[in-house]
C-alpha cells in the first residue's frame, strides 16, 4: 500500500505537467491558425487538427467557448506582454510603451484579434475587467468631474491603449510601436493633467 500511495504521488505532478504541455500545445497552435489562416477559419476541428491531438482533447481543456476565449486571452496577454490590467495612472501609462512594440513584433495576430469581425469575440471576452480597470487608474485625475466627462476620458483612455491605436498611428503616421507608445502615453498624461487642471479651476471659480 506504501508503495501505491509513494507511486501515485510520483506520477501526479508529472500528470500535471502533461496536462499543462498538452494545454499551451492546443494555445500555441491556436495562435498559429489565426495567423496562418484568419479567425474566418477559426474552430475546434480546426484547432485539434493544428495542434496534433483530438477534438475532444480540445474539449477536455477548454469545454466551452468562453473558456477558449479567457485561454486564448492569457496566452496572448503573456506573448504580448500585456500584463495585468493596469489599476493605477502610473501603470496606464506604463502600458502602451511595453505593449505597442511587442504588438509590432506580433503584427499579423495582433491586426487578427484587432481588425476582423471574427475577431470581436475575443475583444470582448473581458470587456468589463479591462473598463473597470481603466476607472480605476484615471479616478483620481477625474475626481470632481460631471460623470458624464469622466466616462469620456475613460473611454478615451480605452482607445490609446488599444491595438487601434497602434495601427492607426503606424498605418497612417509611420510611427513605429516604440513611437506610438510614447505618443499614447504622452497624450494620457497630458489629457489626465488638463482633467486635474479643470477640476480645480472649477473648484477655485466656485469658492470665488
């Protein structure tokens, strides 16, 4: 019995482990059949076939849509260095010089996820998270604002750190993703500072 009970511990982790390859395999090859091939083309058939394994191991791992959409997400924040969704202004505005350049380097996947109709489901697979964390990191700026304003520049804010951004500077300006980063983030602090500035003006015009 010792010797069943020491074997099953030996082989969990390495169950684990095969798991976790056989995961990242079906994500990596899911990534590899959007560049390749479009989210047109895009399905569990065609994911099993690209990763080498069995449609209902895809299954296994990711039993629902909405769970492939969250792996894929992962998968993509950390190929992409996206990181976790920024809390605070210093973080935003930290972001689009991280995350600009290595969207270049991944250009055709990124245009993909950004650019197609298909590629809407992705986006928006975690919409809320992302707006609350957007909320968050620009709430001290628009502290004092009408609501109304301070969801303008929230949603501002939303655009200059997206994938549209990037392309639009690139694709109409020439920017290269080091320059658009830089351009995002100088426009963010400038527009979280003329949010501050009007805020207090406010203040100072009312006590007057």
């Amino acid at each position: 019995m010792t010797t069943v009970a020491l074997s099953s511990a030996y082989e969990s982790p390495l169950r684990e482990e095969q798991k976790e390859a056989t995961r990242q395999r079906i994500l990596n090859a899911a990534g590899k059949l959007m560049e390749d091939r479009g989210l047109q083309q895009f399905s569990y058939a065609a994911l099993a076939e690209q990763a080498g394994v069995t449609e209902r191991t895809v299954y296994r791992h990711f039993p629902s849509k909405d769970a492939l959409l969250q792996g894929l997400w992962e998968w993509y924040a950390q190929r992409t260095r996206f990181g976790a969704i920024p809390q605070t202004e210093r973080d935003l505005l930290a972001q689009p010089l991280r995350t600009f350049p290595a969207f270049e380097k991944d250009e055709e996947l990124c245009r993909a996820l950004w650019l197609s109709p298909q590629g809407r489901d992705f986006r928006l697979s975690n919409v809320e998270e992302r707006k609350a964390g957007i909320k968050a990191a620009v709430a001290e700026a628009t502290r004092g604002l009408p609501p109304r304003e301070a969801k303008w520049i929230a949603a501002v804010v939303h655009l200059l750190v997206s994938g549209t951004a990037l392309w639009t500077m690139k694709d109409y300006w020439g920017l290269s993703g080091e320059e658009a980063g830089k351009a995002s983030a100088m426009a963010m602090g400038m527009m979280l500072n003329a949010a501050r500035e009007k805020v207090l003006r406010n203040s100072k015009s009312q006590k007057a």
